[in-house]
C-alpha cells in the first residue's frame, strides 16, 4: 500500500494535513505539481479554518507486509 501525505500551511498560520491512499505511482511530478496548486487556489478546506497557503510538506509512504502464517 502506498500514500501521500500532504502537510498545507494556512493562513492563519495553522496547518492542514491530507492523506492521499493507492496513488497512481506513475503520474508525473509536473501533473501532481500541477494538482496541488489547484487545491490551493480552490481552497478545499473549510475557509473559517483559514485558507490554504502553501505546502509545507509531501511525502509518498509505502508500506509492504508479508504474511507469515
């Protein structure tokens, strides 16, 4: 299983975090890019909580298990 995990700065000075479960891991840096400044400039959170600003952080996470019995 793999995830994004997506940290925005807002403004007011908060913080808003997104997870993003089995993303296409073939889809370019430019088009993800791309898909992160529209979050921004759309606001996809809640306004009251403060807009979006910027974002602080993405990390893609992979998780692998193997069954053992």
């Amino acid at each position: 299983m793999q995830h994004y995990s997506m940290v925005f700065n807002t403004t007011l000075g908060k913080r808003r975090s997104l997870r993003i479960i089995n993303p296409n891991p073939d889809l370019p840096v430019n088009d993800i890019s791309a898909a992160v400044d529209k979050m921004i400039a759309n606001d996809i959170f809640n306004p009251a909580s403060g807009g979006l600003e910027s974002l602080s952080k993405m990390e893609l996470t992979t998780i692998q298990t193997t069954a053992v019995l």
